[in-house]
C-alpha cells in the first residue's frame, strides 16, 4: 500500500494471551528496532523503500501469542479511497 507523496512507519506488537502487549519491550518500532531475544527485528528499508520485519519464530517467547504489524502515515499526508 501507499500514495504519491506518503511515507509510513510500520510496526510489531507482541501480544499476550489476553491480546494485550503485557511488555514494552515486544513493541518494535523505529525507536526500538528489535526485542531482547532478537526474534522479532526492523530491517528498516529493503529491496528500495520497502520496510521488512525478520520474525524468528521459535526464538519468540512463549508468553508472545499473537503478532499484530500496523502502519501509520509518517508526517503530514491523508489516505483516502
């Protein structure tokens, strides 16, 4: 996805078994770009402008039950359809 002009910030939540991000730390985001074990890590911009995650599944500890990614528009722009 993306528009003339738009830049996006995407990033990880390690979720809970309540769905809930139980630990600051499993929120992967420009300014925390991986989590303590490494298994869930920003690549930041690969193959040209595209961000990449790598997600290393049997290093993600046990109590991390879902992965939910989100993008956010980066500065001023409008999404529309």
């Amino acid at each position: 996805f993306g528009g003339p002009g738009l830049t996006f910030d995407i990033s990880c939540f390690g979720l809970d078994a309540e769905e809930t991000l139980s630990d600051d730390r499993y929120f992967i985001f420009f300014n925390q770009p991986k989590s303590p074990e490494e298994s869930l890590q920003l690549l930041g911009p690969q193959a040209g402008d595209t961000e990449s995650f790598r997600v290393t599944l049997d290093r993600v500890p046990e109590q991390i039950r879902k992965l939910s990614f989100t993008a956010t528009i980066d500065g001023a722009g409008q999404m529309s359809q």
